[in-house]
C-alpha cells in the first residue's frame, strides 16, 4: 500500500495537464488492447454479417442520442469549465436533457414499426434502454469533465468500456449475437457513470432562466455542429448497408477501427486540453493555447506516422490473421483509412479549440460543406468500387475539413508545425519501415506470431530511434518519468 501511495504521489506532482494526459493515456491504451482482442473474438466468433447489424445499431443510436443531446453536453462543459455558477448551469442542464429524452422515446416508441431491422434483430429494446442510460453518463460525463477531472472521465469510461466487452463476450459466447452485443452497451454504460459518481462534486440547485437561455446559445450551434459530424461519421456505415450488405459495413467498420489504434493518444490529449483552453480563451492567455496545440500535434503524430508505415508494409497478414479472411479483403481501404486517421488528427484538433474558443459559426460552416461533399461522394463511389469508395469519400472530406478549420482558427492564433520534431519522426519512421520490408521479404508471414514479431521489433526500433533523434521529446518524456521517480535508463 506504501508503494502505491508513493506511486500516486509522483503521478501527482507532474503538471496538470501532463499527468491528465498520461492518466488518459494509460486507460486508452489498456483499453485499446481489450477491445482490440475483444474485436478479434466476436469477427471469428460471429463474422462480419452480425458484427455489420450492431454496427448499425450503433449507428443509429449516434444519431438518435445527438437529438436527445440536442448539444447541450457540450455546452454544459463550456460552461462549467469556465468556472462561474457551476452548479446552476449542471442543474439546468439535467432538466433540459431530461426533457428531450423523454419526449424522443415517446416518439420512438410510437414509430417502432418504421425500425425494420432493429426489431428483427432484437435492438430496439437496448436503443431505449440505451438512451434511459444516457440520462445518468450524460450528466455525470459532463459534470465530470467540465469541472477538469480528466483523470476520473478516463477510468469512468475505461470501467465502462471492459464492463461492455465483458457482457458482450459472454452474451457472443451464450449465443445472444447483435443484441447480446447491444445489451453489454447500455450495461457498460451505466456501471461506468455510476463509478464516476463517486468523484462527483457538482449537486442540484436552483437554476434561473439565463442559465438555460446561456446553455441553449452555445447549443444551438453544437447541435448544429455535432449534426453534421454525426452524419459524416455515420453516413459511410448507413450507406455501405443501403447500397451493399451488413457483411460489408462488418467489414469497413472492423478496418476504421483497426486504423483508429493510429490516433487514440488524440483522445487523451483533446480530453485533457478542451477545458484548459476553454478557460485560457476567457483568461486571454493566447500564447499558452498556441504552443498548446503545436504540442498536440507533435504527439499524435509521433505514433500515427509509423503506425501508417507498419499498416500499409502488415496490415494485410495482420487483418487476415487477426479477424479473418473475409477482413483481409480490406487492405486497400485500411490503407486509405490510415492516411484519413493522420489527417484526422489536425482537424481533431483544429475543431475542438474553436469549439473551445467559441467560434462555433464557422466550425458550422465548416460541418455543412463537409457533410454535403462526404454523401455526394459516397453516393457516387459506393456502388462502383465498394468500401474502398466509403474511404476516399472520408479521405477527400476530412481533407477539406482540416484545412477550413486551419483558415478559420488562423485568423485568432498562429498555427505552427514542430518542423524539427516531424523530421525526427520521419527519420525514425523510415528506418523503422526498412527493417521492417527487410524482414517481410526474408521471412515469410505463414502465421500470426511471425507476422507479430515484425510488429513488436519495428516498435522497439522507431522507439529508441525518436528518443535519440528528438531531444525535446526525450527531455519532456524523461522529467515526467523520473517525476515518477522510476528509473531512467542511462544507455538512452
């Protein structure tokens, strides 16, 4: 217990935002690794036809939870992050959530008949629970952030997402399928939300009329905003299963998330750095949201660059070995996938601090043009070449995302690239990659372990390559580690 304690109070004294970062980071990657063999299991178990029905399922829900949101989750961490009246506009938020949810169940129920394929597989039942659910992770997600506790947001939905992967497993395993996989959903959800309670300060007080009338300007713009990402996140799935079959939305969604391993530091960045720039907006504290987001890039680049690398030398033996030989038919849309997973990082990011700095009419703008381009362009490459189709929509569509929300947020702050440490990354990225060809045309990948080894030895390689070509990042990564009080290896 001592030791533990001693551990907790190095995390501690790291900075704020170092140590959220690495809280989430931790949680994302134990995460990340569950949910990646959990994947492999239900692909083999189940096949991509089921897996493309509850990809559906969570499809639906996307777009159905943003209306019952009616985007005032995110307002409601605006809010609360800016640090005045907290528990007013948390309470006025709970009212106004409660109210939409109760009113698109209502007209959920009354239009079931209209939901063909999730009455026939079982999930209409679990999309009602689900938004139920939402009712408490939504007030506890928003509290919880807004007020900066990052760390505890990482856990509540790491709990939540093992608790989801261990019901869905056993329900897969008990022969349940697509609504076992929905019902570890809306259980994972609730077990998370109520460890998060915990932790939970905010409580319930009176609220006046400018606190709804505050929270609904900023949401009329999120709504809006979030819309039109739900729709562009969403339409290439819907679309798949309008114009192909669910065997192919398996198929696609199983690749995007298998690229998605490329970018999932963002996550714990974003998380981390949303309400600090929400408070240093309102501050004025330009320089530290500059140099802030420069940071952000560096270090979500320094892992989707050479994950890009090793996915287009693997990815085929990997996505064969790993889920199938009908996933190992997506290696050209995971090679697209993994260029979007890249540019997906600087609008990630580019779009949450406007969000932050509320500069949401242009992010709106943004949105609309982008959601108008991605349905056009999966509508007309689809039919003719497939899922690969779907990614080049994406790709073309969130390039054009990334570089009107660069014009847009360039007007308020200096946008810089690290250029110095970039190269650093393509230098280590490209000896990696060598190696790693070598190893491919020498060795041939006739099982997983010998297409896993390549993995494992050209990590190891692009990992003491980067700490020795960027003294920045090893200085920054070695004063948190000995923060830490563990021990620095003197041979880096």
């Amino acid at each position: 217990m001592l030791g533990l304690n001693k551990f907790y109070s190095s995390i501690m004294s790291i900075g704020a935002i170092q140590r959220q970062s690495i809280v989430s980071l931790i949680w994302q990657t134990a995460l990340t690794f569950i949910g990646f063999l959990s994947t492999m299991y239900f692909a083999h178990a189940v096949g991509a036809g089921v897996l493309g029905a509850y990809f559906l399922f969570t499809a639906y829900l996307s777009i159905i939870g943003l209306v019952s949101d009616g985007g005032f989750g995110w307002a409601a961490i605006k809010r609360i992050s800016e640090g005045e009246e907290q528990n007013a506009y948390f309470s006025a938020f709970v009212a106004l959530r409660s109210l939409f949810v109760t009113i698109v169940i209502i007209v959920l129920i009354a239009v079931r008949s209209y939901f063909v394929d999730l009455n026939e597989a079982g999930t209409f039942i679990w999309l009602i629970l689900a938004l139920m659910a939402s009712l408490l992770s939504g007030a506890v997600s928003s509290g919880i952030r807004g007020c900066g506790k990052i760390g505890i947001q990482a856990k509540g939905n790491f709990i939540d997402n093992i608790s989801r992967i261990i019901v869905q497993v056993a329900a897969v395993y008990l022969g349940f399928g697509v609504a076992g996989l929905g019902g570890g959903l809306v259980i994972g959800v609730i077990v998370g939300s109520i460890v998060q309670l915990r932790f939970f300060d905010l409580r319930f007080v009176h609220f006046r009329w400018k606190h709804i009338k505050s929270l609904a300007t900023f949401s009329v713009w999120v709504f809006l905003i979030s819309s039109g990402m739900i729709v562009f996140s969403t339409s290439d799935t819907i679309m798949i299963g309008y114009y192909l079959n669910n065997a192919d939305v398996g198929v696609y969604r199983i690749v995007l998330q298998f690229t998605s391993l490329a970018a999932f530091t963002t996550v714990a960045l974003r998380s981390s750095l949303y309400p600090r720039v929400s408070r240093w907006g309102k501050t004025g504290k330009t320089g530290l949201i500059e140099e802030s987001i420069s940071r952000a890039f560096t270090y979500s680049l320094v892992l989707a660059i050479p994950m890009f690398a090793g996915g287009v030398l693997l990815g085929d033996k990997l996505l064969y070995y790993f889920y199938g030989s009908k996933f190992g038919q997506g290696y050209m849309t995971m090679v697209v996938l993994f260029i979007v997973q890249i540019v997906n990082i600087f609008y990630f990011f580019l779009s949450s601090y406007l969000t932050a700095l509320d500069h949401l009419k242009d992010l709106f703008k943004i949105t609309v043009v982008a959601v108008v381009a991605n349905i056009a362009l999966n509508a007309a490459l689809i039919p003719v070449i497939g899922i690969s189709g779907a990614a080049i929509a994406t790709l073309v569509t969130m390039g054009l995302n990334a570089v009107l929300a660069l014009w847009a947020l360039s007007k308020m702050l200096t946008i810089r690239l690290e250029t110095g440490s970039l190269l650093n990354i393509l230098k280590a990225s490209v000896v990696m990659s060598l190696f790693v060809g070598v190893y491919r045309m020498l060795i041939p990948l006739s099982n997983m372990w010998f297409a896993l080894v390549p993995v494992v030895l050209g990590g190891a390689i692009y990992g003491i390559l980067i700490l020795k070509f960027d003294r920045k990042i090893y200085e920054e990564l070695k004063g948190i580690v000995l923060q830490m009080n563990v021990v620095w290896p003197e041979w880096l």
